[in-house]
C-alpha cells in the first residue's frame, strides 16, 4: 500500500508546497509549514461551464437605483465606544473580527456587550473554549442582568451553524473562531484550513439570514492575528484589543472597516466589576507635571483627538555611541528629529543620550507630533519648562520647516476644552494668529527655530551646552 501523498501548509498565509522549508516562500513566516494529506482527486476532468448546456437562468442582479436610499439601520452595541470604532454601531449581515493578547477583555467585551444587547434584540453567545457554567459565572461577576441571552457551549461547526440557523438570532457572537471544528476537514482546530472554512460557512450563514456575527480571534507571538491571512480579507472590520498588562486602561482599534472610519479608538478601562468606558481620554495621557522635557501635543486617531503629554530626557552619554530610546513614537521618527536639531540648530546632542516616552502609554504615530518631541528634547537639553497650557502641532521637515497637519481646529478645539489658552502651529494653517472664535492665542511659525523660541520664550541655539 502506497503512502499517501502528503503537502506542507504555512500557518500563517496558507500557502502550500510539496516540499519542507524553514521559511515560507510566500509570507515569509518561519517555521510556519506543517505536513498535512493531500487531499485526494478522482482523477476525472469537469467539464467546463461553455461545455454545458446552457439553459436560461433567472436574473439575479439588482439596479443600484432600485435599492431604494433608505439607510441600514445599524445596532446598537450598548457601548458608545464600541459603536464609535464600528462607525455607529453593528451592521447587520456583518462580521466583525476583535483581536488582542490573551487576557485582554476581548470575551470581556463582547460578553458585556451582549448582555446590554439582549435586552432589546436576539442575541446568541457561542462559546467554544468554556463551559456554559464557566460563562455563566462570569456573566454574573460582570454584572449580567439580562435572561435573554441565548448561550452554547459548543465547539462544532455544524451543530453550532444548525443553532444559528433555528434561532435565527439578530447578533451572535462566536468565542472564538479558532477553537470552532468543521468535522469534514482532517487537520487540527486552530489550523489554517479550519480557520478558513469555519469563517466562510460563518459568512455564508451571516449574509443569507442577516445576523451580525462578532468573531473573536487569536494573535501570534509577534501580536498578529493568527489564521490565514485570507481571514481578515474575509471579515468586515477588524478591531484589535491593546492595552499593557501593568495598566488599566484598554485601547479599541479599528484596523479594517467596510462601514465606518479606520483607526478609530475607543478608550475603556478594567475594573472590579468589567470594563467601563472611558468618556474623557485625554486625562489618562496627560501626565500633569511641570518640569522641563514636557511638552503636550493633540493628536488624533481617527475622529478621535487625545490631548497627550510627550516626555524628553537628555544627559551626558557615558557610551562610545549615544543611547536613543523611544516609547510610544518610533525610534527612527526620534534619530530624525534629532538630527534636524542638530543640523538647523547646532544642538551637539549626539554627545547625549536621549529618551522619550508617551505619557499613559498610547503609540503615536503621526507625523503631527514631530513639534512636540522637539520641543521636549530641546527642553530637557536646556533644562527648561514649557509655559503653562501651551500645545504644540506641526510635522517636522528635514530642512528645518514646518508642515500642517490634518484637522487642525478639531485638535484645537478639544485643547480648548481642556483648558489650553496657547498653541504653537505651522504657518499656513488657516485659522489665522490669535483664532478669536477659539479663544485661543495662535502662534504661527515656518521653523523650527521660529517654532521653539516661540514656545519656550528664548533661542535653544544662543548659547551652549
């Protein structure tokens, strides 16, 4: 009896090969093959649709302009925060893939959110990794009041797709997709094949009666999601769960959506009792100190604008090579703005060591925030403190000058409302110095240099280190 042929399946792209290697030739992930049976073929040919007879099919298109211009009516999660990452809330017919490191508060999440939900719709929580038990005591440690929630600890597709069918739910929820087994498939739950079919039958499912599903998926080590890629193609939105262990607060992100704003951010925070939506973010990421190498950006994720606090720390290098270390802002956006002071300014800092950290822990990504950083650096150099409710915005070129940045007046108003009466912005903005309908002092500058003396009062480049 002849072995049966078998093929190496990537684990992260599904890409397939006859043959082992250490790294995939198509997404590059190493060590992610894994040998499976190749699936068997009856050697006979199908014929194609031109070789068929053709018989008249009824037409299945629709006009656009038949569709009529009512809008979707979206459903209500029950957390604002939530809603907004989604663009206003769940889409029926959709499905939504939340992501995030173990532990998070993904099932949290979605299991708080159903309970609001099931007060006013059909709403169905498959858990395929706990007990109905295990679910249940958690429900009722989070509070849980509402008895309509439908529960099913079940983890095959069949009998999980045969209940989605019976119950015909408005939304369910699926904890999580890769622990879901599809019996007619060989290889392992969790593996790509799995994955695959498990959210296309889910999908299938989903379109033809019109329920939203919310899928929650694992992440890899290098905090990807894991699964084939085809996955995310396969979903609506994708929203990913951050947070740091050693803090309280969540970060909700929207990587993918078909129906609202990409990376929009929803803010919540883990208590005793679950987790609680944050409606004043800004407050977590603004450190309130007033010492030198403290400046305060706005910066926006999203529609979202987040007042945040950047903090600087330069001193004498004891190394051959000095240290640059940056939390919160890639470490190569800092050695070029390092070397833009250094050139435009004559500021010797690569005689100095130099940190920088986001205060609360967010990741700034933006070139908006390039002033800021500047400005904290240039302060801590000079050992100086920023004046008291000043913001500073402006993306940093390798000349020296300064670029605007995008929704100026949101970021403007929301430091306003916070209690900022002075902002430092490029030249060219719009607004106009001293915006009056703001009620705040605006200082245009088209440099750095320009921009700094601004801010700190006085000419970093006057006198020496």
């Amino acid at each position: 009896m002849s072995r049966p042929a078998s093929i190496f399946v990537c684990q992260s792209c599904g890409a397939q090969t006859r043959q082992f290697f250490g790294r995939c030739s198509s997404c590059g992930s190493w060590n992610s093959l894994v040998e499976q049976t190749a699936p068997k073929h009856d050697g006979r040919r199908r014929r194609a649709p031109a070789e068929a007879a053709k018989a008249p099919v009824a037409r299945r298109s629709t006009a656009m302009a038949d569709l009529g211009d009512r809008p979707i009516q979206r459903l209500e999660s029950g957390y604002p925060e939530l809603d907004r990452v989604l663009g206003g809330g769940v889409v029926p017919g959709s499905l939504v893939l939340v992501g995030g490191d173990p532990g998070i508060g993904k099932s949290t999440l979605l299991l708080q959110s159903a309970s609001v939900m099931a007060n006013r719709l059909s709403v169905l929580y498959v858990s395929a990794e706990e007990s109905a038990q295990q679910v249940k005591l958690r429900w009722l440690r989070l509070g849980g009041e509402s008895e309509g929630l439908q529960l099913l600890a079940e983890t095959d597709l069949e009998l999980v797709l045969e209940e989605l069918e019976a119950l015909q739910p408005d939304v369910a929820i699926i904890d999580s997709i890769q622990a879901l087994h599809d019996a007619n498939l060989s290889s392992a739950p969790g593996s790509v094949a799995q994955v695959r079919e498990c959210a296309a039958s889910l999908q299938r499912l989903a379109k033809r009666q019109n329920t939203a599903l919310l899928l929650v998926g694992h992440v890899t080590k290098e905090g990807l999601l894991a699964g084939p890629k085809v996955l995310e193609h396969l979903v609506d939105a994708v929203l990913t769960f951050e947070g740091d262990r050693f803090a309280s607060h969540r970060l909700l992100r929207a990587v993918k959506n078909r129906f609202g704003a990409t990376h929009e951010l929803g803010v919540f925070e883990m208590q005793g009792q679950g987790l609680v939506e944050v409606n004043n973010p800004s407050e977590l990421f603004l450190s309130g100190d007033e010492a030198s190498g403290v400046a305060t950006i706005v910066a926006c994720e999203g529609t979202r604008p987040l007042v945040v606090d950047l903090q600087a720390l330069v001193s004498t290098t004891s190394y051959a090579s000095p240290r640059r270390t940056a939390t919160g802002i890639a470490v190569n956006r800092l050695h070029q703005i390092l070397a833009v002071l250094e050139k435009h300014m004559g500021l010797p800092l690569s005689r100095f060591d130099c940190y920088l950290a986001v205060a609360g822990g967010l990741d700034v990504e933006e070139p908006g925030a390039d002033l800021g950083v500047a400005a904290a650096v240039v302060a801590s150099y000079r050992d100086l403190i920023l004046p008291a409710g000043t913001v500073l915005l402006g993306e940093l070129g390798l000349g020296g000058q300064l670029r605007p940045v995008g929704q100026l007046e949101l970021r403007l108003q929301e430091a306003v409302r916070l209690g900022f009466r002075r902002a430092v912005v490029p030249k060219g903005c719009g607004l106009g110095t001293g915006e009056a309908s703001l009620n705040l002092e605006l200082h245009e500058a088209g440099s750095i240099t320009e921009a700094l003396v601004l801010a700190l009062g006085v000419n970093p480049a006057d006198h020496d280190a």
